[in-house]
C-alpha cells in the first residue's frame, strides 16, 4: 500500500497542529522528488515551509528546491481571478467581473469555493494548465489542520451542491473525482503517539470514511522515544525517559487495535526545525515507504 | 494562590496548534471552580477534546453541562456548535416564524452556517457573550483554536459587521434582481449587460446569486440587531472583564507567532495576562550543555537535549517580552492530564504559579 502511495498524483498531509504536519510534508515531498517532479503546496499564510528547506519565502510564487522539487504558498483568491481571466479572454471585461461587487461577494462568501480552489488549482498544475508552474507529476499539499483538513477534502462535493455550471461547476466535478480516486489521491494523517492527537487522528478517520466515503492510505507516527528495552538506571531523565516511552507504547498499542491502515513510525530526531530535520525525516521515512511492509 | 488576583471574570485562552490550551482551559476552570468560583469552561474545538478530558459527552454540545467533579464552586464545560448558535441567533431575531423559516430554509444559509470559517469563530464570541450576559457564572474560561484562526475569531466581530454593511446588504435590497428574478439593468454594466449576466450565469449559475440575494434580503431585518450585538460583543473582549491568556510550546520556532499575536492583541487594546509557556522538557543540572551531539537511541541524552532546547528558547523569549509581562514556564508532564484527578493537579502547580 505504502508502495503505491509513491505513484499518486495528490498527497494530502493532514493532522492535529504540532506534531510536524508541514514537516512530514516537505519529507515526503523530498523522498518522492528523487524519482519524480514534485511540487509542495503550502496553503497557510505565514509561510513556515520554506524555512524548512533553507529557500526564501514563496509570496504565492513557484520556488525552486532542488532537482524536480519546488514550493509554493498558495493565495486561494489567485485561483479563481486566474479562471475568470482565461474564460474572458479581453481583459478590460475580466477587470469590470474582477472588480464588480456581485463577484467579490461571490468568491468570499461561497461556502466551501477557497478550499475547493486549492484542489483545483492542484489539478491544473497536474495537468500543466497553471500560468508560469512548474511541471509536476506530483502535488503534495501540507493541508490544515484536521478539522479544516477534512473541510478542504469535502469542500468539491459540498461546492457541487450549489455550483453546477460554467468552469467552476466542472472544474468541481473534476476535483471532487480526483480527490474521491485512493488510485489518484492519497491521504496521509500525522500524529504524536499521544492520547490527545491519536483520538483526534482516530477520529478524522471515521470523518474521512463519513464525508469522503474513504480510508487514509497512511498514518505518519511521528517523534517516538526510543525504547527503553535493557537501559537501567535512576534519576529525572530516566524515569521521564521510562514514562514518555510507557505512553507511545501505551496510544501504539491502540492504534494496532482501531488504526487498520499501513502506519509509519519515526523516531524522535535530536535536529532544530531546517534542513536537516527534513533530511532526517526523509531517511527514516523513505525506509517506510520504499521498504515494503511498514 | 487565588486566581482571583491573577485572572479576570472572563479568561481567553489562545494560542497555536497542539500546545495545550484545552488542557490548562479545563485545569484553570477546574482550580476556579475548586477556589468556590461558579465556572464554565468552553470550548469550540471541533474534535471535542474537552469532552476526553472533563468526562463530559455529545450532551455538551451546545449546552452547560455540569462536570462530576466536587467542588465548592460549581464546574460547568460546553463545546460550541457554530450552527447551532447560529440557528438560535436567527429564532431570537426573527419577527415572526415565517421569516424565520425562510431563512432557516434558505439553501445558502444552510451551506453558510455549516461551512463558513469566519462565522465559526464568530459564534464562539456570540455565544461567550450570550453565556457572559446570563449571570450564572462567576468565571467563564473560553477556549479558542488554533493562533491564526484566532485572529479570524478576535476580527470576527469588525469582519461580520462589514460583511452585512457592505454590498450584502445591497443584495438584500434586491439591487441587482428584479421580482423575476432576473438581474435588473443596473447590475448588468451598461453595454456589457447581456454579456455580464450570460457570464455570471455560465461561470456560476444565477441560481446560487439568487439564493444568496434571498438570504441576505430575509436577513436584513436582523441586521440592526445582529449589529448592535457585534458592538458589544467587541466591547465586552477589550473591557477590564476580559483576560487574554496565551499559551506557547516551548521551541524557538514558536516565538514569532506568540509575539505577533501579543502585538495584535495590543494594539485592539486587549488586557493580555501571563504568557504560559507549556511542555517544557526539563533541565538537568551537569547533564552535558550541548557538547557532544546527543545519543537518539537514548532517551536520557535526547532529553537532556530538549531540555537544553527549550531553555535557549525561554531565555530567547524573556529577553523580547515588554517588561510588564509574566512568562510561565510549565514543566512537560510524563502522561496528559486525561482524568479530574490530573487536571486538579495541574490547576493545583497552574495556580500557585499564577499567585
């Protein structure tokens, strides 16, 4: 399953807020980017991806990483002042809609339209239709944080409901496809093995197979303690060393019962937040993914 | 070690992803309610983490529901529903029951109050409000998301009075479609009219427009009310009854949003309180400052790592924090707190650090 998790075209990054979400993205984005051209899609306005790779921030452009591997932070609002332009080829018409009340109304105000602009504008990077990106065989969205996670991944379907018609409607009947395809698109959850972020991990779960009608492909288990296994010793380290392990065990322990989906676990990297934990991070998780049985 | 000297009637507890504010919320409610303070702790966290927490179920939702816990103050705990508020919101100021259903019924209404961010946060401040002007409680502690969406959440009240005021209402007074439902000439530009609307129509179908005008137009007599409600419930955050409480993880990395959210803060005029800095690993005196580069199969070492960590990052803080302010650290605990017995115990060290 991981295997095949290399060869979708979207991968969705959710989880709970700090446990290394963006992190985890930009490490399989790296893992992925030494076979095929990937792009990483940040949709948080304060930028924090690109300090992960050491480049200058995004300001919404394409930003080179390394060989087949770019960055954007993405304005939601591009996406759509960009669709109203190529449907009105004459600009000084594209303007009058642009800057018309009725239509800002409309773009703000639709329930569901900025999320359901991020996928698309994923899809049309897919497809080469996006102006100035880069070619991509792969986008991996570092998405928000799990309830608005699954809000963005549900959002084609609810946009469906009211837009029917016109670039939008099919622009949204193409994402919610995408999105709804496990052959296309692939979600991936990251947790702490903690209580807290394992419940709420649990539960995205059960949202993703209520709203979404489908499974996540992949659990990321993220900054595990090491064993503890034949150290001995005393003193306040130990004994949180010993505890901290006891509870990673302890919500491990859980997730062999109600997590039947391939699951990752990496370790706990003595790295500051850069470049090198990104490296780190593709290293242990590039065994998960390459190496067959997670 | 009252929370009384350090807190106020209202407690807003924010702060970024995964640091714990839910935790300390329900531990510093629960020290209140212990110190004989009538207290409510609220949460609007969609993943219902409170509930883990205090013991308390879906009943909540919505709802005060009493915590088992026995205290000479009385402990309350409700998780916010946006759309449930919002409903009770448009049955208060509805004028009459067929007003009320047209816009209970409107298909746009019905997309909006489930899905739109901005009135999620907007209906945590309503209802803080609604709870705050009842009297029941002595303290109420609120709980928000995460740092950025509590931005939306503090500019709710301004950002919902301009999305009424502006061109919403326009539509509300059908500027733009006449009885037939068609676009009135005004609202077709001029020579591009025909154009214009054939455009709207293929690029998003006039029928949602229309459904939005509806909406809005059912809508505008709740406007006045919905208004003033906003006003106050701006003036209630920036009054001496409300206390920003921010909470941090402990890594650099976590500075330069804490600070810019102070600043925000400031600037509304907001009362900011301590500042909790939480999950602090601990240090331990001789255990290695950062010579050799730490030992990841050994917990100890990594420990002593992140302890030398976090220590950096608290000194980085102290020294860019106004004088006026109270940095906390909180040690990071072996086990969350999961059950009253540990949230007592945390209020407990909460408490006497904030006294």
């Amino acid at each position: 399953m991981s295997r095949s998790l290399l060869d979708r075209q979207l991968i969705v990054v959710t989880g709970k807020g700090g446990v290394g979400k963006s992190a985890i993205a930009a490490a399989i984005g790296s893992v992925i980017a030494s076979r095929r051209r990937v792009l990483v899609l940040e949709v948080d306005p304060r930028e924090n991806v690109h300090q992960l790779f050491g480049a200058p921030p995004s300001g919404g452009e394409f930003v080179e990483l390394a060989p087949r591997l770019h960055l954007q932070n993405l304005r939601p609002g591009q996406v759509l002042d960009q669709l109203v332009r190529e449907k009105l080829k004459l600009e000084r018409l594209a303007r009058r809609v642009l800057e018309s009340p009725i239509y800002r109304h409309f773009a703000a105000g639709a329930p569901g339209l900025e999320e359901m602009a991020v996928l698309g504008h994923a899809l049309r990077v897919l497809r080469g239709e996006a102006p100035k990106a880069p070619g991509a065989d792969v986008v991996v969205l570092d998405a928000p944080a799990t309830g608005h996670g699954v809000s963005m991944l549900a959002a084609p379907t609810l946009v469906s409901e009211v837009i029917e018609k016109g670039p939008i409607g099919s622009m949204t009947r193409e994402v919610a496809d995408l999105v709804g395809d496990p052959a296309r698109t692939g979600i991936v959850v990251v947790t702490l093995a903690e209580e807290m972020p394992v419940t709420e991990a649990l539960e995205l779960r059960e949202t993703l197979s209520e709203r979404l009608k489908r499974e996540p492909d992949l659990l990321v288990v993220n900054g595990l303690y090491p064993p503890v296994a034949r150290a001995t010793g005393r003193g306040e380290l130990f004994e949180l060393w010993k505890r901290r392990r006891a509870v990673n065990e302890r919500e491990l322990g859980r997730l062999d019962r109600e997590w039947p989906e391939a699951r990752a676990e990496l370790p706990l990297l003595p790295l500051g937040r850069g470049v090198e934990l990104v490296a780190g991070l593709s290293d242990a998780l590039r065994q998960s993914l390459e190496g067959g049985a997670p | 070690m009252s929370l009384d000297r350090a807190l106020a009637p209202l407690v807003i507890v924010v702060g970024g992803g995964g640091v714990g504010k839910t935790t300390l919320a329900a531990a510093l409610g629960l020290r209140s309610a212990e110190e004989g303070a009538d207290t409510l702790v609220m949460t609007f966290d969609p993943s219902l983490r409170l509930k883990d927490a205090l013991g308390v179920g879906a009943e909540a939702r919505d709802n005060e529901v009493r915590v088992a816990a026995d205290t000479p103050g009385r402990l309350d705990a409700s998780l916010l529903d946006a759309g449930a508020t919002f409903d009770r919101l448009i049955e208060r100021y509805s004028k009459d029951r067929a007003a009320r259903e047209r816009i209970l019924g409107n298909r746009y209404y019905r997309h909006l109050s489930g899905g739109l961010s901005g009135i999620l946060e907007y209906m945590a401040v309503e209802r803080l409000f609604e709870v705050a002007s009842g009297e029941r409680y002595e303290r109420i502690f609120l709980d928000t998301p995460p740092t950025h969406q509590a931005l939306d959440f503090l500019e709710a009240p301004d950002r919902i009075v301009d999305f009424l005021d502006s061109g919403a209402l326009k539509l509300a007074l059908k500027e733009w479609f006449d009885d037939s439902g068609r676009l009135k000439p005004a609202a077709r530009f001029g020579r591009l009219g025909r154009r214009f609307e054939a455009y709207l129509d293929d690029f998003v179908g006039l029928e949602l427009l229309r459904d939005m005008a509806d909406f809005f137009q059912a809508f505008a007599p709740l406007f006045e009310g919905f208004r003033a409600r906003a006003h106050q419930v701006g003036e209630l955050l920036a009054s001496r009854e409300t206390l920003f409480v921010m909470v941090a993880g402990p890594g650099e990395e976590e500075i330069p949003d804490l600070l810019f959210f102070a600043r925000k803060l400031a600037e509304r005029g907001y009362r900011i309180g301590p500042i909790l800095v939480n999950r602090v690993h601990p240090r331990v005196a001789g255990s290695g400052s950062g010579s050799s580069a730490p030992d990841p199969e050994d917990g100890r070492s990594l420990l002593a790592w992140l302890g030398e960590r976090d220590h950096a990052g608290l000194q980085a803080l102290e020294g860019l924090l106004e004088p006026d302010q109270t940095l906390i650290g909180l040690p990071l605990l072996a086990d969350a707190p999961t059950d009253l017995a540990s949230l007592s115990e945390l209020g407990r060290v909460l408490g006497a650090r904030l006294g």
